[in-house]
C-alpha cells in the first residue's frame, strides 16, 4: 500500500478549507459533444458563479475546455481515446480510478458536497459517508431507453437498482428533466428531489450578419425561396432518425424548394444514409452531411435554417437539441412521443405521428405555410427567453443546494440570481 499512499499524495492539490469547495464528479469525457458532457459544463459554470470553487474529478478522455473548475483526471492506461455511451468494461475500470482518486480527494480536502452524475452518484454517496458531507446526485438519463440486448440489457438493468438505491440515500437528487424527475421519485418518494431542466448546447449568441453568411454558404447555387429542413444529433435508434431519412424521398418530390441539413453522425453512418438516400432516388445536393460540428459554432447553423426537426423516438429525457431548437427561433417539426411532449406542444411545434409519411406532411404543411413557420417558431423562441436559458438554470441550481444544505442565499451570489 506504500506506493498506493505516495501516488496519492503527488496527484492530491492541497488541502483547503473553504466550507464552500466542491467535489464534482463525471464519468463522461470532458469535454465532448454530448449531452451529459455539456451539462456538466454548465453544473460547473453555475456553481463557480454560485461561489463554490468546483473540483472536476473527471476521465481522461475528451477536449480541452476552458473552464473555472480544477480538473482532475484519473490516469489512462489503456491510452483510449474515445468511450461508447452505455455499460463497458472500460467504463466500469474507470469508474473504479475515479473512486479511488475520489476517495484520496475527500481525506484530503474539507468537501460541503460531493455531486455525482450518472453512475458516479453512487460513487458520490460512498465518497461522502468517507468525507462526513453532503452526497448529490444528478440523473440524465432514462437506462431503460438504451437497450443494446443481451449483456449489455443484465448491466442496465442492475444499473437501474443502483440508481434507485442512490436515488434513496442521497442527500439531494437532481434531474435533467420532468420525465426522468418522475421516475427518480417513484424511486425514492420521501427524497430531497429537484428539476432542473436542460438549456440549449451553447451560451453563444450568433450575429445576423454571420448567420447570414453562413446561410448564403449552404445555400450557394440554390433558388432564393429555398426552404432549410435541419436535424442536429446522433444517429442512434431512440432518436428516431430513421424517420427522418424515410421522410425524405417524399418531401423532395413533392417541393423543390426543400433541402435538408444533416449534422451528426460519423463517417460509417453517414455513407449508409447516403446510400439509403441513392436508392430512394434523392438527388445527392438536396442533403446536405455536416457531419459534427462544435456546440459553439451550432447556434449559427441552426438560426440559418427554416424548419428543425425532432423526430425523437424513445426515452423519457428531454431533447437537448429541442432546446438549441428554442435558443435558434426556428419552426420546430417533432414526433408526438413523450420525450417531445415533455417541452413541445402544438403552440410551439407542428406535431405529427411517429411514422414517415406523417413526419413528411408536416415538413411540407410548414414549408406552404409561411405564417405557421413564423408563428410556430416566435413562440418557442419566447420559451427560451423565459425559461431554458443560463440564468435561470443557475438560480434553480442555487435553490437546490440551498434546500439540501439548510442555509441563507450564498454571499457571493450575484444580484441577477437573487432577484
């Protein structure tokens, strides 16, 4: 155990004790394009300006970010680059780095909380009964959603008893939406459990003048009254994005001013739908492949489109791309599933039924009817600005440590978050 101490000791920053330092624990990689690592972000960005000066205990996966948190990472061994969403071998040895770095960081450090996400709020509980604070544990997602089959199906399922156990031992409970808020309190009814809602990937506001520019980019060699069909976001099943390319081959025969923007996937998916596209007989112009593109750089994108679309499938977790749907002022086209009726309704989208010929007719029924368009996306641009926006995520943060910690408003809060 020796050289188990002396490691601890080199990797540990020095102690401190400030009552309002905070352990923050991810297991996904920092940073990334997605979801869960976007929202930790903005956990930490809240928090600093909340007062609490933020450890990010973290993977050693990801890019670097700029960001007022001290980020430790665990060691890589294995020299891997990337991690698959969902239960993996590798994910299970990195979860068992970041406890032990975990459990070195609050012996060492005087901690007013450890906060965990996902499977770490487990880990977060433990670290606190070590370190005598407060355990939080924020849930993102739905594990039932994310059926793989076999194994992988047994992990998930002994991932959601862990979940539930957390659910019922920590001293706050957070989620990312009111689906996943429903099912953490019939988990653990008598829990100390908060809502606070996702807000849209990027804090960046784009100038007209580039959205502009980037419009007349994608639109080089096209009619003037051209109609921009967007969808941003991964390929996976329970996004319904089969929905999408089976809309496709309809929508372009019926109008020839609707083009469509793809952005997300790899290069293995993208071919397959491209192909998929080609046999359908669509014109390879009439799709654009954007393939990913950084979050900072997608609210230009999205506010040079006409129509978003969101076509979600499963899950009971809001859609973050939704929200970024929101921030941009665009006309929203969605399926009637739960995930979207968590935030849309037919003031604010054109809803449809989950099947391609129904998504195609609404994609068409907003591209002939331009005042629709206009309406439908002034409305949910209003519900960014009330709502799902930075500000008001940070204040909800506020609230919910206050609740779990019993004291006054923090000094160092600032004015707009006490207001």
């Amino acid at each position: 155990m020796g050289w188990f101490i002396a490691y601890i000791d080199l990797i540990l920053p020095q102690s401190s004790t400030a009552q309002s330092r905070l352990l923050f624990i991810s297991p996904q990689p920092f940073f990334a394009w997605r979801g869960s690592s976007i929202r930790v972000k903005f956990n930490v960005l809240g928090l600093s300006e909340l007062g609490y000066k933020v450890d990010l205990l973290t993977i050693p996966i990801g890019q670097e970010e700029e960001t007022p948190a001290t980020v430790i990472r665990v060691p890589n061994f294995f020299g891997s680059s990337a991690i698959s969403i969902g239960p993996s071998p590798l994910k299970l040895w990195f979860d068992l780095l970041l406890f032990v770095r975990g459990l070195g960081l609050v012996l060492k450090n005087n901690y007013v909380a450890v906060h965990g996400t996902e499977e770490t709020g487990f880990l977060a509980w433990a670290l606190s009964k070590v370190g005598r604070c407060h355990a939080v544990y924020e849930k993102h997602s739905d594990a039932a959603s994310y059926k793989k089959g076999g194994l992988k199906d047994l992990l998930l399922k002994g991932y959601v008893l862990v979940e539930q156990f957390t659910c019922r031992r920590a001293d706050l409970v957070i989620c990312t939406g009111p689906g996943l808020h429903q099912q953490a309190l019939a988990a653990a009814p008598d829990s100390r459990c908060h809502d606070i809602f996702d807000i849209p990937s990027s804090l960046v506001e784009p100038k007209p003048a580039e959205v502009a520019v980037l419009r007349d980019k994608i639109t080089e060699g096209m009619d003037k009254d051209v109609v921009l069909a967007t969808y941003v976001g991964s390929f996976a099943v329970y996004q319904g994005i089969d929905i999408i390319f089976d809309a496709i081959p309809e929508v372009v025969e019926q109008n020839n001013r609707t083009y469509f923007v793809i952005i997300g996937g790899d290069e293995n998916e993208i071919s397959d739908r491209k192909k998929q596209l080609a046999a359908a007989g669509v014109a390879e112009e009439r799709v654009l492949f954007l393939g990913l593109i950084p979050p900072d750089q997608l609210p230009a994108y999205l506010n040079a489109s006409d129509i978003l679309m969101a076509p979600r499938k499963a899950g009971v977790n809001t859609p973050l791309k939704v929200l970024d749907y929101f921030k941009a002022g665009g006309a929203i086209v969605a399926t009637d599933t739960a995930a979207n009726r968590l935030i849309l309704n037919q003031d604010c989208a054109k809803l449809c039924e989950f099947e391609a010929s129904a998504f195609s007719r609404a994609i068409l029924d907003l591209v002939n009817d331009d005042t629709l368009r206009d309406r439908l996306a002034k409305n949910a641009f209003q519900k960014y600005k009330d709502k799902f926006n930075f500000s008001v995520f940070t204040r909800l943060l506020g609230e919910a440590y206050q609740d779990m910690l019993g004291s006054k408003p923090n000094p160092s809060l600032s004015k707009e978050h006490n207001q």
